[in-house]
C-alpha cells in the first residue's frame, strides 16, 4: 500500500456543460486549489503588516506575506495575554481581527494561540487573590474565543502544563493557580471553558515536554473527561535535528491516544547549534545568529525529511513552522527566507513538496456520458474546461458519481 494512500481519495465524476447536458468527450483540467492537511507557519508577519508606518515598510512586509501564503493554508496568531492586553481591559483585538479575516478571505484556517500560559502572563493579574486569577482568565477564554468565532476556530486552550506548577524563574499569575488548582484541575476548567463558547472549535493542549510526563498529563486528562481535539507537540530543534528514531519514537508514544496530532511549534535552524548544556532555550541570549550556507543546505535536507515522514503518519493533522523569517525568536537562523525576504533551500524543498510532490494536477478526457475518474490528494478543486470552471472538494472517497455542472 501506498504509504500515503491514507492522504488521497477517489472521485467519479459527471461534467455537465452550462446547459445541463454531459461534457461528452471533452478534456477537462483538474487542479488541486488547496489541502485538507494543515500545512502552517507563525503568520505574526501578518501582524507587522497591519502595523507597518510607511509605504516602504508596507511593502517589504507585504512581500513577506504574499510568499507565506504561497506555501502555507494555515496560520497561528498571537494571543500572548501580555501583550494582547497589556493594560487591564485595552486589548490587541482590532489589530488581531484585521490580520485573521485578511488570511481568512485568502483561504487560510487561523489557530490562536495561547489562550492560558504562565509565560507572557498578564502582569496586572499579580494583584489579585488566586480566586480572582482564575476567574479572569476563564472570563478571558469566554471574551476572546466568543468574539473571533468564524474566524479563529482552532486554539491552543492552554500551554506547556508540564512545567506550569513548578515553574519556578519567576513569580507569575497562572502558575499560582495551577498550584491550587492542580494540572488537571486547571486544564479542565479552561477547556470547558473554551467549550463553551465555541462548541465546534478544535481545542488543544501544548507542550514542548515530550518525556512521559505529558503522557502521564494526558492520561489523566482524558479520564477526567477533558475535551482534547488535538495533541499539541512542540519540536524547536535550536540543538539539532531530532533526526527519523527520536521523531518515530514520538510519534509512537503519542499515537496511542487514537487523538489527532498536530506537530504546533517546529524550529529547525540554518546557522551554528545552540549548545547542549543550554536547558532553558530561551537563556541562550545573542546579538546575532547568521545563517550559512552549509547550514542552509543542511535545514533543507531536514524539513524534507521531517515533513515526509509527518505526512506519512495517519493520525498527523497539522505541521506549524514557527518563524517563517530569519532573526525572530531568539534571533535565530530559523526562517524559511532570509531577513531579505530571499528565500531560502528550506522554502524551495517545501514548496516543491506541498505544491509540487503532494498535489494532484491531472489533464483527462471525459467518456459519452460525460464521465471522469480520478485519485488525488484531498483538498478542494477545480475543475476547467476552455473557460468554464466549477469548484468541488474531495475528502473521502464518496459511492456513486458525483456531477459537477460547469459555469
């Protein structure tokens, strides 16, 4: 069996020209417009757009866009409590909405992320007695998953558990409540929380911790009745490649859940390796980080790798490249183009991949009914003969044959 059998679907198919009758012996164009897998990346360069001062800044970060949307259907936004509300009650959201419905009207599935973190927690919030902390954030999760429904439909409900109650590099609102509450206590009030205001949303739980200890954390949750769309696995490789045994291993150990997988957060570098002995990535501090050539070579080889092996796997929904440009976190060479906006081997082996290796372009002839078979990679379609087109999408493999009017 095709190893990416599970990724594809076939399809019959009845044109029939504008006037309703069978397009008998015609050649029809079919062209894969877009993917049922989540092909995603950070797309806070969408961000910079909305804030961009001057023409000149416009259009390099429009640049920037236009070649994020030419590889990617999905896209993660910030929700940082910090820094969307950094004063009580004055929210990020107009500029959060605007930079979601632009990628939503080009087609793009949005996740927001995170709606509870210990970590660029809001600061106000240390006021406040535990009781307190934990209400404003469940009224937090209720405000702004109720008020971008229809647009952002997918959030990491809450992240990094594993570390939260023992975190311990500064004093901070969450984890005091995740103290109190406990793990399990705590992500079950968020997520039915999240529930609430958006019964149809994928929710998730995210974690760079992948050892047992998140395992142990699912386990749990699960038996307590906690509604987990997907598990969340962060894979930020500013030490080196995981390489193909560690990445099976997880995916091994994850799988047995039966629950969708969604790999959130990947960082793969195009420079020099952080060192081992760092343990805490976010203490390695540099001024600058270059990208090099070797390196860059080296990136691509390994997304290609990783991405491959990703799709392969069944119960894998999503991918998220995290910086989609070189100098964001940590100043790192983690981008798929250069602070130029140049693109870089990584780009070029993905897109050759998603848009290339992974996407069904077909030329057929239809017999005297007007009838078409294909197999293709589920996603939607068009469907084109001279200059009438229609649109259709394929998902599963669907019984009888499905007609398609052309207009």
């Amino acid at each position: 069996m095709n190893k990416l059998q599970h990724r594809k679907a076939g399809i019959c198919l009845q044109i029939l020209n504008p006037d309703g009758t069978p397009a008998a012996g015609k050649e029809i164009r079919i062209d894969q417009t877009s993917h049922q897998f989540l092909f995603g990346c950070g797309a806070f360069d969408t961000m910079a757009l909305t804030y961009a001062k001057d023409d000149k800044e416009k259009a390099f970060h429009a640049e920037t866009v236009e070649k994020w949307l030419a590889l990617f259907n999905y896209g993660t936004l910030p929700f940082y409590w910090g820094r969307y509300e950094p004063e009580q009650g004055h929210t990020q959201q107009e500029a959060v909405m605007t930079a979601a419905k632009y990628l939503q009207g080009k087609g793009v599935r949005l996740k927001g992320h995170p709606l509870c973190w210990h970590t660029v927690c809001a600061p106000w919030l240390m006021e406040y007695s535990n009781e307190e902390i934990l209400r404003r954030q469940l009224e937090r999760i209720h405000r702004d998953v109720t008020a971008f429904k229809g647009v952002i439909d997918m959030w990491d409900v809450i992240n990094e558990v594993v570390i939260m109650p023992i975190f311990d590099k500064y004093d901070n609102a969450v984890t005091r409540i995740c103290n109190e509450y406990g793990r399990i206590g705590l992500v079950k009030k968020v997520f039915a929380a999240a529930k609430e205001s958006n019964p149809q949303a994928t929710l998730l739980i995210n974690d760079f911790n992948t050892s047992e200890s998140y395992e142990i954390l699912l386990e749990g949750l699960l038996e307590a009745g906690v509604p987990i769309s997907a598990i969340g696995i962060q894979s930020h490789q500013h030490q080196g490649y995981w390489g193909l045994e560690k990445l099976n291993y997880v995916l091994e150990r994850y799988s047995r859940f039966g629950i969708p997988i969604h790999f959130t957060e990947n960082t793969l570098i195009s420079g020099d390796l952080m060192p081992e002995y760092i343990v805490d990535l976010n203490d390695w501090q540099v001024d600058s980080w270059p990208s090099t050539p070797e390196g860059e070579e080296r990136q691509a080889r390994e997304v290609t790798e990783m991405y491959s092996t990703l799709f392969a796997h069944p119960l894998v929904e999503a991918i998220t490249s995290w910086d989609f440009t070189d100098n964001c976190w940590l100043h790192a060479p983690a981008g798929l183009v250069r602070t130029d906006n140049t693109e870089k081997p990584a780009y070029q082996a993905l897109k050759q991949l998603i848009h290339g290796e992974w996407e069904t372009h077909l030329t057929l002839t239809t017999d005297a009914d007007g009838r078409l078979s294909f197999e293709g990679f589920k996603g939607g379609y068009s469907v084109s003969a001279g200059e009438n087109k229609a649109a259709f999408e394929l998902k599963e493999t669907p019984e009888g044959t499905q007609q398609i009017t052309l207009a």
